[in-house]
C-alpha cells in the first residue's frame, strides 16, 4: 500500500469517526428500533451484499433504506439479515429464523454466492421458490431482488442464472426488482477494489432505486 | 623463538585437551563455512524463487481493465525497449464437455506469448508450454478430465467457443499453493480471448500485466515508474521482491534460527577451546613453573604457548574444512526438494576464506587469556602450592570486552540488524551473569548439604577441593547447556508450529455449506466418520457496549473485528485446544448467553473474561459474556473457531455445516462427483496437491534444522567433556589417597560419580530455567511463533546431561584407577 493511499484510508476513516460521533448522541441504534413503536417491519435477507461487506451497518443498504423512510414518515425498521458468502441454501435452511423476526416485508436477494461457485441456477431456483413458499404461507409479502451473474461465468450459464428472478417473480406473483446492483455493478467508483462489493455511495443509490418498490410492497404510514 | 620438540612433546602429553581443542576449532569451522553456503543458497534461490513465484520482474494487477494511464505508460516503456510484457487474465467460468453436456466451474488462465517469464508450467507430456498452448488448445489440470470423463484431445466449450483439450498441466510457477481454487486450472491462449467472449462489462476477472525488464538493475525505478501512473486502491504494482509472501516469513525465520544457532555454536566452541586449552596449561603448570625457574622468560612461554595454540589451531581448522568438503557431498542430499535444483551448493572461495579468518579469530579470542595469564605462574608452583589467583582483572574485562564485540559484529554481520545484534549480546551477557549467580547459588546450596552417607559427604567436599574448578566448571555447564536447551526447545517450537501442523494425514477435502436438513445424508453418502462443524454466521457489533467500527477495523492489515465470523457452538473442547483461562468452557453458575473466545482474538482486541461481546448473528443483536479463553495447537488446515458458544444457545440459529476429511487421491473425483450430483449446493475444496506439497517442504525443513541443532549439541558434548578433564589432575591425587587409605576401587568410583552427579544435576537444572526463558523469549518475540514447554523433552536433556556428565567423568577416571597408586605417587616424587 503506497503511502499516499493510506492517507487518504485515515481520511476516510476520520470521515466515518465525525458520522460516528454525530450518531452517538442518540442511542445506539439496536437500542432505538427496541425502544421506539414501529407500524411495521422488514427484513432484508441475503448475502454479503445485503450485509454490507466490509463497511458499518450503517452504510449497507437496509439501514439507509431505513433512513430513508423515517425520513419521509414512515416509521418502519429494516432489519439487516444478511450474511456474506451464504447461498441460495444457506438462506433456506434459514427462513425459519428470519420468520421470528415478525416480518411483514422481506426483501430476498440471495442467489449471487451460488452464481460465483457454479452452482446450477436450477437448483438455486428451486430454494427460492421455496423460501418464497414459506414465507408467503405466513403472510409475508415478499419483494425479490433480481440478480445477474458476471458474464466471465459463460453465456449459457448467466442466461439460465439470471432468468429465475423473473420466472419465480412471475410464478408466484411477486415484486420483483430486476436487477439489484442496476448502475452499481461494474463501477469501479461504487464499488470496492474487489470489484464485487458496493461502497456506501453504491448503497445509497441501491437504497433509492428499492425505495419505490418497497412502498408498492404496502409501507404505511 | 621457541623450541619445535618441546612444541610437539607437550601436545603429546596432553593428547586429551589437545584433540578437544581441535575438535572445537573444527566444528566452529565446519558451522561457519555450511552455514554461510547454506544461506547464500537459500537466499539466491529465494529471490529467484520470488521471481518465478510471480513469474516476472513486476506484476501489475487489478480487478477492472487497466486505466489508460497505466496502459500508456507501459506501452511507452515497452516501445523504448525497457521492458517486455505479457497480459494474463484470471477468471472462473463454467465449461462443457461437447458430447456429454457435463459442465464444471473452472479456473481459467487466459495467457499471452511470453509467459511465464521466469519458470516453467510443467505439462505431463513432458514438451514446452509455449508450444502446446496454441490458438484453439486449452491445457487443463487432470482433475478436469476427471470430473467430466474427458480425455486427451476431446473438446471443452468455453464461453462462446469450442477448444480441443492438448495437454495435462502438473505445475505451473505463479500458482505455487492456491488454497482456495474452487475448480480446475484451464489455460487457454490469448489468441483466443476474444472469441470467448467471457472478458469484457459485466465480467469478473483478475487483469494482470507480467512484466521482464530489459535491465535488471532498473527494475524498481521502472516499478516506481509505472506506480505514478495506477490507480491507487486499485491498480497494484508490485516487484517480485516487495510481494509479501508466507513463504518468505518462513525462510526469513529459518535463516534467522540458523544464523543464531551458527552463532551460539561459535561461542560454544569457543568456550569449549578456552577450556580445552586451561586443562592443558593446568596439566602444565609445573612444567612451565620449571620451565620459569630454570629462566625461561614470561615472553618465551608466552610465544610458545601461543605456537601451541595456533598449531592446534591450524589443525583444527584443516579438519573442519576437509568435513566441510565432506559434509558439502551430504547436503544436496538433505535439501534435495526444497531448493530448486538448479542451485549448486558448492563451496566458494569466499566461504572458505571466511571460515579460516573466524576460525582463526575465534581461536584467538578464546585462547589468549589463559596463555596470558601464565605471566602470574610463578616458579613456586613447582611445589604443588595450589594458590587463588586474581580472576578481575584488566585482561579478563578485555578478552570479555572483545568476545563480545566479535559476537555482536557476528550477529550484525549475518542478520543484518544491529538491533539483534545488541538484543543477542544483551542476552549473552545476562546469560553469563544468570549463570554465574546460578553457580553461586548452587554452590551455596550444596555447602549447606550434610549427608549421612559417606560416599556423597566426600563427593560433596570433593566440589570445594582446592584447586577445583567447581564454579567455572558449573558456569560453564550452565551457560553452554542453557543455549543447547533454548535451541532444542526452540526448535521443537517451530517444528511443532509449522512442520507437525502439516501432517500427511492431514484432511485433503473440504466441504462447505452442507445445510442441516442434508446432514444426515451427506454423512451416509460420504461414509467417513468425521466432525461436523455447525457454522453459524455473525459479526462483532460491540465489546463492553462499546461499538466496533468496521471500516476503522478493517483497515487493520491484520486479522481484524471487521469481518464477519464462523461462530460454532458445543459443549466440549476440541482435541487440540486447551483452557488458558477461565478454568473451564463454560460456567454453570452464569445465566445469560456465554462464549469461548479463541486467543487469537485477543490480539485482536484486549479481552477478559467476564467481558461482554455483543455479537449480531442475521439481524438478531446477541450479547455474551466471556467465560474462557482457549487456546489451539493449531494444526494448519485443520478447522478452529475463534467463537464458541454452549449448545443450547446457538442451536437454533441459522446454520451450515462443515467437514473436513482425508481421502485417498484415487477416490477424490467419483467421491466428488457423487456428492455434486446429489448435493448441489455443497461446495467441496480439493486440497490435496497443496497438503502433498507442504507436508513434502516441511519435513525437509525439520530435517535441516535438526542438522545444523546437531552442531551446537556436539560442541555441548566437547564442552561437557573438556570441563570435566579439566578436574582430572585433581581427582587422580584424589583416588591415590582414597586408594592408600584403603577405599575399593568402587567407592572411589561411586565417590567421583556422586561428585559429577551434582555437578551434572545442578547445571542441567539451571540451565534448563534458563533454556524454558530464552526459548520462550526468543518464540514470542523474535520468531512469533506459540511456544510450548516440552515437559517430557526437558527431562529427557537434564537426564541425558547429566548421565553425560557421570560417563564422561569416569571414562576420564578409569585409566587413574587401575594404575596402581605406587606409580601416580612414584611419579609426583620425580617431577
């Protein structure tokens, strides 16, 4: 790491201390959603791009999305439950703990761990439809976050990768979000040195573009 | 100047000290010249290795298409000649056979002509690279061919073209040990990059520029160069020799051992010759004395003795560089495998040279005290009358002065770090003072001891006889064991740490996110009786209340809060960890959440027990408190968790399995297949070329190791048996008289046993508190690596020292035991 890079790393990282000191004035975050009455939850299941990999809760797309919608009156909380490096099977195995979170929205963008292993996209789509199974079986609406797979993985690969979200969205009467990283992906400006991951500028657009999808999903004041 | 016969008829005389001094000027010579051969090698082929192991000069790098700055920039270099290049790209794509529609997630290397610049991708035809992989050709890794039921020359789709398989790859350079390939390597030819269609918007690819420079000695200038023109943050430039690499760590560790472990010899062979050569001028006393007394000058005895000195010394040095030669015959034969075998290891002019001159400083240093101080013997000494003499004075503060310095110049000179340097003579010092409080003590100690039986009474006034060289003999022992001690025990450390960690058995195959309802499954289709670790994933969210900024974390190079863990939960510990605080995992007595923290954590973050970590596991906050801290033997590739929660806490929590297991080469591809087509959502990791591989270096490297740990145990040895002759003078008239006053032959014997019995047990002792220190120091501050006492180890070299110690004192012995005391006292009569 050259010199001036790290420079630049501890203005970065001062950057976020002064937000983190703007923050905690009010209690811890965790704290408020506990404390404060909500109409209403949703919970953001995936991987490492719901997580927020490599950045602070605070930047990854549920919890902007949250501010977003406290912002404009809705008092709802978004739970983060992603978890980096899961798979569409991980997220199965799983659905029973994301339905003792109370959900009335799940925002389900899974699938892209799978995509980079290979995985056949047929099995990744029969998980899906039967976390969508489930959780719509407990009333829960859910929105899907549609992904693509990079394109080095091969055409015949990708195509058959990235027609499951609108095949399932269409099978099972769902919101669907066509593509969950549109104008994200491929910007070395939005995203890590990975390549892979959003940074938080990436996040807020990501936050905007599922806005509107999550009002159609019946967000209430 | 001095008298030649006297010269050779007083090497004669005393035929025992003399061989010991050879012997110690010997080995001195033998560890310096290997050693110095042995570290050039390594450090050339390293730096060579360096090269090959990214296969150029520079190595440009990035996730996303090279800017335009940087292309330009290289592409000026290039048209001034300075540098040639080659583009590799790096991606995982999944491939089909044509016929049998089968497809697998590859590994591909898309390669422009030229690479590698620096050694070569071994194909299993045995033809070159170069010349196989043309446009329309991939070569691909066996289990490629396996996993698809493809052969030679069938055809493989990739991306949007088809490719005709030519060749088996069994090594390629940059690749040396790629933990976590998720599938088989496929080289393909830049030819045809473009009609794969693969690399372009919306791809994943590492994009790499392999770069030779023309003129070797620019090479940084020009990496500086091309520096100013990267992205930062994205675009890498790295020299082969500023890549970080694991492997570099490890042989930086083994040089640094080695050199101390050349070193120390060198000052254990050095006291070995100073006592060698004050047995011998002991023995001589009373002939110098004659020698004065009949008017022989301090300067004459001076110069002769200094003769004795540099003749045995010479043959001394002669015998270690004809081992030297010898041993250069042995060890192709031990480094076979682990140096590339290009490297010769032969002995240059310069490493010879280089041993004479410290062979002959050494023996300098070490000898010039006690001839020196044969200016007080006084003739009088003909008459028996052993008397004190003056030990702080000006030319001992000055030899101590000088063997110092030449230790430190030594340790600046082989490490490179003055640092070190002043850390190792610091330690010398303290360990001679250590040893010399230690001797006190001791001395002490078996001055209080009055023991009823007989045998040990005398054996222990036999230690304060006058004229016994009790405490510079229990000095001696202490300090020369106390570094034998530390170095085996280090040695035993780094063994443990990173030659046992890579056992061949180790587990070869991984399996990854095996979900809780195919548990039962997978484990009948696998049918290895195995563990299967629960994984449940979380972050670290606060410690005591406290938030962890990730980003701030992770900007640590090192293992960080940041990141996301495997958290796992039960209720035992695992067989290679153990509690070091805390007691027990968990408490009974506790309510609430508990979690047993690995102590690798806190190096993370300064944690104790009873603390609070609140861990956020899928949107869930969940707070617990620290009951234990454990640690792992950690056996490399063998899974370990830094969190471990009880049973019942986690056992509901979203979770995935984990397995790790051996299997035989043969069975690998039908096991893998078997388990895809079943479970298509379990990742499996073949690890068995990079086990194969570390299992094969590492114990080359424990074999190494142990060679060079020999030397310094040798000089030990002549150490031991030097310091022991030293008393022998004194013990004959001692036996004499036990024999004239009517003792057997056995109580004489069983009386010297007793006496080197303490002498043994009390040094061995000492030294090895000291050793457990020194070696604990030296793991974790020098070399970082966990250390460990070596109970069984420890007791094993105090007993062996000791038995040592009592063998070699009445093998010195028996020849005075069988003469019949007549002849001893004839003798002293006649002098």
């Amino acid at each position: 790491m050259t010199k001036s890079f790290q420079y630049v790393a501890v203005l970065v990282a001062l950057g976020c201390l002064f937000c983190g000191c703007e923050k905690q004035t009010s209690p811890a975050p965790v704290a408020t959603q506990e404390q404060t009455p909500v109409t209403g939850t949703i919970v953001a299941v995936g991987d490492s791009l719901t997580a927020g990999y490599g950045l602070n809760e605070a930047d990854a797309y549920p919890a902007q999305l949250e501010k977003k919608l406290r912002a404009a009156g809705y008092r709802w909380r978004v739970v983060n439950a992603g978890i980096s490096g899961e798979t569409s099977s991980g997220a199965l195995s799983r659905v029973a703990w994301v339905l003792r979170l109370k959900p009335d929205i799940v925002i389900l963008e899974t699938g892209a761990n799978d995509g980079l292993r290979g995985i056949d996209p047929q099995v990744t789509k029969k998980n899906i439809a039967e976390i969508v199974r489930i959780l719509k079986e407990q009333q829960v609406t859910v929105v899907l976050a549609g992904m693509r797979m990079v394109t080095s993985m091969g055409r015949e690969y990708t195509s058959a990768f990235a027609a499951i979200y609108p095949e399932l969205a269409k099978q099972y009467d769902l919101i669907l979000i066509p593509f969950f990283l549109q104008g994200v992906a491929g910007d070395p400006g939005l995203n890590q040195s990975d390549g892979l991951h959003p940074v938080a500028g990436g996040y807020r657009i990501i936050a905007d573009m599922i806005y509107p999808y999550v009002l159609q999903a019946g967000v209430k004041k | 100047m001095f008298n030649a016969r006297l010269l050779f008829r007083q090497i004669r005389g005393a035929v025992r000290q003399s061989t010991v001094f050879v012997l110690c000027v010997a080995l001195s010579v033998v560890t310096l010249v290997s050693l110095g051969s042995f570290s050039r090698s390594v450090h050339s082929s390293l730096l060579r290795d360096a090269r090959v192991l990214h296969a150029a000069d520079i190595i440009l790098s990035s996730h996303s298409p090279f800017s335009p700055a940087l292309t330009q920039a290289v592409a000026g270099a290039e048209q001034r000649h300075e540098l040639t290049t080659a583009r590799v790209y790096e991606f995982y794509s999944v491939v089909r056979a044509m016929d049998n529609k089968a497809s697998l997630l590859s590994d591909l290397k898309v390669v422009a002509p030229g690479y590698p610049f620096y050694g070569s991708v071994k194909l299993a035809s045995g033809r070159a690279f170069s010349t196989v992989l043309a446009a329309g050709s991939v070569i691909v890794e066996q289990q490629l061919l396996d996993r698809l039921h493809l052969r030679l020359g069938d055809r493989l789709r990739i991306g949007s073209t088809v490719l005709t398989i030519r060749d088996i790859v069994e090594a390629e350079p940059d690749r040396p040990v790629n933990l976590f390939a998720l599938g088989p390597r496929i080289f393909v030819a830049a030819a045809d990059l473009a009609a794969l269609k693969l690399v372009g918007t919306g791809s994943r690819v590492n994009y790499s520029i392999l770069v030779k420079v023309n003129d070797q000695q620019g090479i940084d200038r020009v990496a500086k160069e091309l520096g100013r023109s990267a992205v930062k943050g994205r675009e890498r430039v790295e020299t082969y020799r500023t890549a970080s690499s694991g492997v570099k760590r490890f042989f930086d560790n083994l040089l640094f051992f080695l050199n101390l472990i050349g070193i120390f010899t060198l000052l254990l062979a050095g006291i070995g010759i100073q006592s060698s050569l004050a047995a011998l001028l002991q023995e001589q006393e009373r002939t110098i004395a004659i020698m004065k007394a009949l008017g022989a000058g301090s300067r004459f005895i001076f110069r002769h003795y200094i003769a004795v000195a540099l003749m045995l010394g010479l043959v001394g040095t002669l015998c270690g560089l004809v081992a030297s030669f010898l041993l250069q015959m042995l060890l192709p034969e031990l480094f076979s495998g682990l140096l590339p075998d290009s490297v010769e290891l032969t002995i240059s002019g310069s490493a010879v040279a280089e041993g004479l001159i410290l062979g002959f400083m050494v023996v300098f240093l070490f000898t010039i005290l006690p001839i020196y101080r044969l200016r007080e013997l006084k003739p009088r000494a003909i008459f028996g009358k052993d008397e004190q003499r003056l030990v702080r004075n000006r030319p001992v503060w000055f030899t101590a002065g000088a063997v110092l310095l030449f230790l430190l110049v030594m340790v600046v000179w082989r490490i490179r770090e003055v640092k070190t340097g002043l850390y190792f003579v610091f330690g010398v010092c303290t360990l001679i003072l250590v040893s010399l409080l230690c001797a006190e003590g001791i001395m002490w100690l078996l001055r209080q001891q009055q023991p009823r039986n007989l045998i040990l009474r005398q054996a222990l006034k036999g230690l304060f006889r006058p004229g016994n060289a009790t405490r510079s003999t229990i000095v001696t022992l202490t300090a020369s064991l106390a570094v034998i001690f530390s170095i085996t025990l280090v040695e035993k450390n780094l063994d443990t740490t990173f030659v046992q960690s890579y056992p061949p058995s180790s587990p070869n195959l991984y399996f990854i996110d095996i979900q809780p309802g195919q548990k039962a499954d997978f484990a009948r289709l696998l049918n290895i009786d195995t563990i299967y670790y629960p994984i449940v994933r979380g972050s670290v969210i606060a410690v005591n209340g406290v938030q962890v900024d990730r980003e701030k974390e992770r900007q640590k190079r090192s293992d960080n809060l940041g990141r996301e863990f495997n958290l796992t939960y039960r209720d035992q510990l695992l067989q290679d960890e153990r509690i070091v605080a805390g007691g027990a995992l968990f408490r009974k007595e506790w309510s609430g959440l508990q979690v047993s923290v690995l102590d690798t954590v806190l190096k993370m973050r300064d944690l104790h027990i009873g603390d609070t970590i609140t861990f956020r596991i899928q949107g869930l906050p969940l707070s617990a408190r620290i009951t234990s801290i454990r640690t792992s033997s950690r056996q490399a590739l063998q899974p370990y968790f830094y969190f471990v929660f009880p049973d019942q806490d986690l056992k509901d929590a979203p979770q995935t399995y984990f397995a790790a297991v051996r299997v035989d080469r043969q069975r690998i591809a039908s096991l893998q297949n078997r388990i895809v087509t079943r479970f298509p959502n379990v990742t499996v990791i073949n690890l068995t070329e990079t086990v194969a591989i570390f299992a094969r270096i590492m114990e080359k490297l424990s074999t190494i190791i142990r060679f060079f740990t020999l030397f310094s145990v040798i000089a030990g040895v002549l150490i031991v048996v030097s310091s022991v002759i030293a008393t022998r003078t004194a013990r004959i008239r001692e036996a004499v008289f036990y024999t004239i006053l009517g003792a057997r032959s056995r109580f004489v014997l069983a009386t010297f046993a007793a006496e080197n019995l303490f002498l043994g047990l009390a040094s061995a002792a000492s030294a090895l508190v000291l050793a457990q220190t020194g070696s604990w120091i030296i793991c974790r501050f020098a070399l970082e690596v966990p250390c460990q006492p070596f109970a069984a180890v420890s007791l094993a070299m105090v007993l062996t020292t000791t038995l040592l110690i009592i063998a070699v004192g009445l093998a010195a012995s028996l020849s005075v035991l069988r003469a019949k005391p007549a002849v001893f006292l004839r003798e002293q009569a006649e002098e």
